[in-house]
C-alpha cells in the first residue's frame, strides 16, 4: 500500500487542531525507540521545535513506538523533516504499522520520500475508509537518503478525530475560542 501522504507548505497540524477537527493525542501514549543518541530521544522528538530532532543510532529499521493505554482512533500522523538540513539522515521510506502489541504489528501504509522539507501527513483508514483504531503504532524507517545508516525526524503528531458527544450541537455553529470550545460538549 502506498498511501497519498501531503507535504510541504500546505500541511499544518496545528490548523484542524485550532478547528476543533481533531485533537493531538500523543500524549496519551507511551513512546519508545529503538535506539537514540544521547540527547537526541523521545524529549526532542516530541517537544514542538523544529530545530531538534531523534537521531537514531544503529541498524535499519528505526522504530518509534508509541503505545495507548486504550484502543484509540488515529486519524493521522504528521511527520517533520528537513532535507535541506538532515540530507543522508532524513528518510526516503517509512512504513507505519498498527496493532494490539508487539506480536500483531500489520503494515497499514508504506510512504515513499523525496526529499521532504515540512511536514508529511500520512492519512489511517482501514478497509471501510474509516479511521483506524488501535493499541500501538509503530513507525518504521526503512531506508533513508543518499544510503544513510542513522536518521533524523524532528517532530511526530498523531491525531484523533474529534467526535460530537451527546446533544448535537452542530445547528449552533462552530465554536473558535478557546473559551467558547470548553463549553462545545456537555459532560
């Protein structure tokens, strides 16, 4: 499978996160990889600043690994890259996979790369072009530029599409402050 991912100057995660599309969940997971230099992990991988990055520090495949505590439904992933920067290091293939655990991983995309400079918006649908549910993503680097052993990705977002609770609230508008989508849904 090879899935129609956008990049460049027209994705922005933040701007469906501002819309109230969807939410960045993340941070409801725990993060893991399989291997970082010292001072270039999970901290700078996640930290909303372009200038840092995971550097990888072994053998092909890179794995990051992010697990929920709960079934979660994942939109997209949005992937950071600079190749004018990171050249050798930046990835030209990627393979996403998700699962219960470890044990269960299914290929769900696999994304080719050239030359990438922004981010990358890798779409999750399963069968039915829903968004996927799952226990664990798992991000594989597979091959990067110009033969490079190590990698660099500067940021990953996962996002959950946001879902009306309760009364519908559509015929009311869209609320666009922060102080008007807290009182969005009823509890």
């Amino acid at each position: 499978m090879s899935a129609p991912a956008r990049s460049g100057g027209d994705v922005d995660p933040a701007k469906d996160e501002r819309a109230g599309k969807v939410r960045e969940v993340g941070s409801q997971a725990v993060w893991s990889l399989s291997s970082c230099k010292p001072g270039n992990g999970i901290g700078q991988l996640r930290d909303d600043c372009m200038e840092t990055y995971w550097q990888s520090d072994g053998q092909l495949p890179h794995l990051v690994n992010i697990q929920f505590r709960r079934k979660t439904t994942v939109r997209d992933i949005c992937i950071y890259f600079d190749y004018k920067i990171d050249e050798s290091y930046c990835p030209s293939r990627i393979s996403i996979r998700a699962g219960t655990n470890f044990n269960d991983l299914q290929e769900v995309e696999v994304i080719e790369l050239n030359e990438p400079n922004g981010w990358v918006r890798i779409p999750l649908k399963d069968i039915h072009e829903r968004p996927i549910r799952t226990f664990m993503i798992q991000i594989a680097v597979l091959s990067n530029h110009q033969n490079g052993r190590d990698t660099h990705v500067r940021q990953i977002k996962i996002h959950s599409p946001m879902e009306a609770k309760g009364a519908a609230l559509d015929n009311l508008g869209t609320f666009t402050t922060v102080d008007c989508q807290q009182y969005s849904c009823i509890r």
